[in-house]
C-alpha cells in the first residue's frame, strides 16, 4: 500500500491543448498517456459545463499527492482553464500498485534506482 501517495489525475482538455498540458505538467507529472476523444453529453450538460465543442483530449498522468494542487494552479492560471474553459480535470487516489518497482516508474523517480 502507499497510503495514497499517488493519484491518477485525468485532465480532459479541449482537442489540441495536451501537448502544452504536458509541457507545463511535465514537472510534476509522470508516465502521460493522451486519448483522442468526443464527449457524450447532451446539449443541456454541455451548455452548463461550459465544455462547447465535443472534440477532446484526455490526458491520464500519474502524480504525487503533495503535486496534485500545483497542477490544479497550473491549470488554472498558466493555461486559463476557468477562465477560458478549456477544460476540467480531477484526481482518483490510487490505493496500490503491484509492488516497489512499478511504483517508483509511475512517480518518475527510476533515476534513484540507478
């Protein structure tokens, strides 16, 4: 157990940011997959999540817990998020991976493995 240390983060950001998501993440951040989506939600949802265009890009990365507000901050005012509603993005703790190892590649720290 890591007593949840890390955390899945999935930010779902409109189609064509999650190259700059992952350049001003990168930092804290680590092991970054991005899935070209479409949204589901109908008219009313979309309207009232502000999300417009149904084109996205999902972005699942690992983090430490102690990084998941500076990312959130990150989002918020570097890349306008709120303010241009260019997407959302929460945290899911991950209670345990398989053993030392895979938890050290998920945080991008193998270097202090070496």
């Amino acid at each position: 157990m890591n007593k949840n240390l890390l955390e899945l983060m999935v930010i779902i950001a409109n189609r064509g940011l999650a190259e700059r998501v992952l350049s001003a993440t990168n930092k804290y951040a680590t092991f970054p997959s991005i899935v070209i989506s479409r949204g589901t939600a109908d008219n009313e949802v979309v309207s009232a999540l502000g999300i417009g265009e149904p084109e996205k890009d999902m972005i699942f990365c690992f983090c430490e817990n102690k990084n998941v507000q500076k990312i959130y901050d990150i989002l918020k005012n570097e890349l306008l998020f709120k303010e241009k509603r260019y997407g959302i993005a929460f945290t899911v703790p991950v209670s345990a991976v398989a053993g030392n190892l895979t938890l050290q590649i998920l945080l991008g720290k193998t270097k202090d493995l070496m």
